[in-house]
C-alpha cells in the first residue's frame, strides 16, 4: 500500500463520503490524460519519434485510469 501511495499521492487524499474531493480529483486526472492525449496527438505525426510517444500515451491512460480508481475506492472506504 505504501508503494500505491507514492505513485499516486492525490489518490488518497480524496476523502471518505466526500463527493467534493472525489471530483476534484477526477476531474485533475481526466483534464492531466486530455492534455497528454492533445500532446502526444501533436507529437504522433512526426514518424520516428510517434511510436515512442504513443507508448508514453498508453502509459498515461494507464496511470490517470489508476489514479481514478483509486479515488474511487478511497471514495467508498474500501482502500484507507
């Protein structure tokens, strides 16, 4: 648990039965994958290095979908 919370800090500080906190966060996380996502768009059409940011892309997706559920649960009470 100690390892989820240094990947992801914001997670946990969302707060139990706290709606406000929860879409805070959400909302930084879905506006962090929409930002990257229009960079490594940008990014994508130059050849050589578009396969390697597209593979940061997916990484990004990974972390912000994570990072989402994580508040989720935290959200709920499920991970303290």
């Amino acid at each position: 648990m100690d390892l989820l919370k240094k990947i992801w800090p914001t997670a946990f500080k969302v707060g139990e039965k706290d709606v406000a906190s929860l879409i805070i966060q959400i909302v930084i996380l879905l506006v962090v994958g929409l930002v990257a996502g229009i960079l490594i768009g940008v990014l994508a059409l130059i050849p050589i290095i578009g396969i390697l940011v597209a593979l940061c892309g997916g990484l990004v997706d990974i972390y912000c979908v994570v990072g989402i559920v994580l508040c989720v649960l935290k959200f709920l009470g499920i991970v303290k």
